[in-house]
C-alpha cells in the first residue's frame, strides 16, 4: 500500500480515475492509499529458479541485480500477468517480447528488472497521489518486509528525486501495540507516539542519487504502461 494521512477524505474523479481509496486511520484521519504490487514478483522468481536447482540468497540476489545492465527493459508490476502464481521469469520475457523490449536472459537481468520496475511504478503513485492532494512531498517511508531490501530502497530513491527512510521492519506489530498504549493512555497522542517509535527503532536514510537516468526511465516506463492500458505493445 502507497499513501498518505489526511484530515479528511479526497473522493473526486481524480481519486476514482486513479483507484485510490479513503480507508478510516487513527483518530478520525484519512489513510489514502493504493494497493500495488510488492515483492510478490520477486518471491514468485526466487520460488521458479530454487525449483530449476538455482538457489540464491537475497544478497545475492542483490549482487547479481546490480551486475546486470541497467534500464533494459520495464515492466507493468501491476499487469494481470503477474498477480497469478506460476512461472514469473517466463512471464517477465514474454512481456518483453509483447512490448518489444530487450528480453531478460540471465537471473540478474530478471531481478534487475523486477527492482527498476517496482521503482518506477512506485514513483508513477507518488504523482498520482500528488495530484490528488495538491502537495509535494520531500520524504517517503518504506515500512515492513520492503524496508530490507536496500537496493530496492535506493532505486525508489533515486526514480523519484525523494528522501527514502526505510523501516522499521514489524511495522504492523508495532502499530498495533502503540494503539494499545494510546487506548490505555500510556501514551498521551500520537505525536508522542511516533516519536516513541522513532527513538526505539533504528531506520535507514536513503538520498536520491543520477536522477537525470531514472528521469528518462521514467518516460519509457510511462509509455509501457500507456499502450498496456490500450492493450497494445511498443517499441523502446
């Protein structure tokens, strides 16, 4: 989930055109928000090559990432295609060769291409977020299984020229414990609430870094998802 904490609801065509929703937050806010795709891509890649006898750590599934050539190929993380279970390195090629990129060969090049695309659909909600509520927002935060995984971290810090602040890690956990404490009274409001859960958990701060490169990936990946909207294909 992408989002933001409001004072009150956004329900216009905008929001409705994007599919974003007003969920009830804590103490009468807003949490606007829009469900994405998470790691599920990868973990369904990880699961395909431990099946072919590849087993990688996720460190070196990192490593092998960042070996492989960068913007090669993008692809719509929320296409229909990839929210089933099955083969995700065969669907990511065929998706390649539907919208005539650059196809995927080795492992490194997949998972380079799950991270890039995560990123750049990740940035493509924060604009669409931004138009809804009129603001620019200098700080994202990463939060939950997500917040480890650095190199997605930094990727989503650099597509979007954005100050990434990644964890804590068992976020839900320790939402649901503050809101205990706050009910008890243990603790007297929210701002002193965060404030706790920032002093108790260490985060990681990542800074936007060759901007200029993700900006033009941006306006490829733009086109990707332009024509499989149409259900098309183009070239890049």
């Amino acid at each position: 989930m992408i989002g933001t904490e409001l004072e009150e609801p956004i329900i216009n065509a905008k929001s409705a055109s994007y599919n974003i929703t007003n969920e009830s937050g804590i103490n009468g806010t807003t949490r606007f928000l829009k469900n994405v795709t998470g790691l599920w891509m990868l973990e369904e890649t990880k699961k395909q090559l431990e099946k072919e006898g590849r087993v990688y750590s996720y460190d070196e599934i990192t490593e092998l990432a960042e070996r492989s050539q960068p913007f090669s190929c993008y692809v719509n993380t929320d296409h229909p295609d990839f929210q089933l279970p099955g083969n995700m390195p065969a669907k990511i090629k065929d998706y390649a060769k539907m919208t005539y990129q650059r196809v995927p060969e080795t492992d490194g090049e997949i998972f380079r291409v799950i991270y890039e695309s995560l990123a750049l659909k990740y940035r493509d909600v924060f604009e669409e977020i931004m138009a809804c509520t009129g603001k620019r927002y200098s700080q994202v935060h990463i939060v939950g299984g997500g917040s480890q995984a650095g190199i997605l971290c930094q990727m989503v810090a650099n597509a979007s020229e954005i100050e990434v602040v990644a964890g804590p890690v068992e976020a839900t956990v320790i939402g649901n414990s503050i809101v205990q404490l706050l009910s008890q009274n243990t603790i007297a409001n929210l701002a002193e609430a965060r404030k706790v859960v920032r002093r108790s958990f260490e985060t990681k701060t990542y800074y936007s870094v060759q901007h200029e490169k993700w900006d033009v990936a941006f306006r490829h990946f733009k086109d990707i998802l332009r024509e499989d909207v149409k259900g098309g294909s183009v070239k890049c």
